[in-house]
C-alpha cells in the first residue's frame, strides 16, 4: 500500500510550515483520517485525474481538499477550475487556505463551488465546521 492510497483528506499547500500547523490542527480536533499535502497543482491534478506517479493509486477520492491559493507551476485557482471541469469531481469539499485578508478572497459565482474560506493559521472551530461538512468527524 502506498502512502497516497484511502487518502480521505488531500492538503495542497507548498509551505511546509503551513501544512504543518495545518496537520498539527487536524490531528488536534481528534480527525484520524489520512491526510496526504502534496506542494502544488499539477501535483493535485495528478493525485485526483490517476496520472503520472499516481497512476496505481486507489480509485478513492478524498472527502476533502484544503487548498492554497498561491503556488509555484500551478495555482489554486486554476487547479480548481479543471477539478470542477469533471463530473466525477464536482462535489469534493473544497476549502480554501489563504494567509490574505478573507474579505479580499471570492469565487462565488464562477462555478467554483468552494464550500469554506479559512485564514491561515487555520481556526479550529472553523477547521470543526468543515469537517464535519465533509462527514469526516
């Protein structure tokens, strides 16, 4: 079994201490559940699509996708738009993870279907709300 294998929450986050505090924060609201942080969007594409090094992977999707919007070869935004572009893919919970002001961050209404906005370091009880919304606690 390979470490990317029943992954149920997918972190695409390219700083390491980010996806650090992040996991630290999960791990801390009691979620068991495997968490895989892959550092960018053509990674992400390629974990969710079988592609590349992912090719053997099991068919699962994950529950959840943490998202950062800024990082290197492929960014937030656009890893969104091709995961929204497949049917198979539309429904995963997808919350992003900025370290901007949330006022200054919104895709409602470009069909993105992001379900939350979290500020970096993440809130737990924000953090306790999504994951619950993705019914994994």
């Amino acid at each position: 079994m390979k470490e990317w294998d029943n992954v149920e929450i997918l972190l695409v986050e390219d700083n390491l201490s980010d996806a650090e505090l992040t996991v630290r924060a999960l791990r801390g609201i009691g979620i068991t559940q495997k968490i895989l942080r892959l550092a960018d969007g053509v990674e992400a594409l390629d974990f969710i699509f079988r592609q590349a090094r992912f090719g053997e992977r099991d068919n699962a999707l994950p529950k959840l996708i943490l998202l950062d919007l800024k990082m290197p070869r492929l960014g937030g935004i656009e890893f969104l738009q091709r995961l929204r572009e497949d049917a198979a893919t539309t429904d995963i919970a997808v919350a992003i993870l900025t370290s901007y002001p949330l006022e200054k961050i919104s895709l409602e209404g470009q069909g993105f279907n992001v379900h939350e906005y979290l500020k970096k370091p993440v809130n737990t009880e924000s953090l306790i709300a999504l994951v619950k919304f993705a019914g994994l606690l």
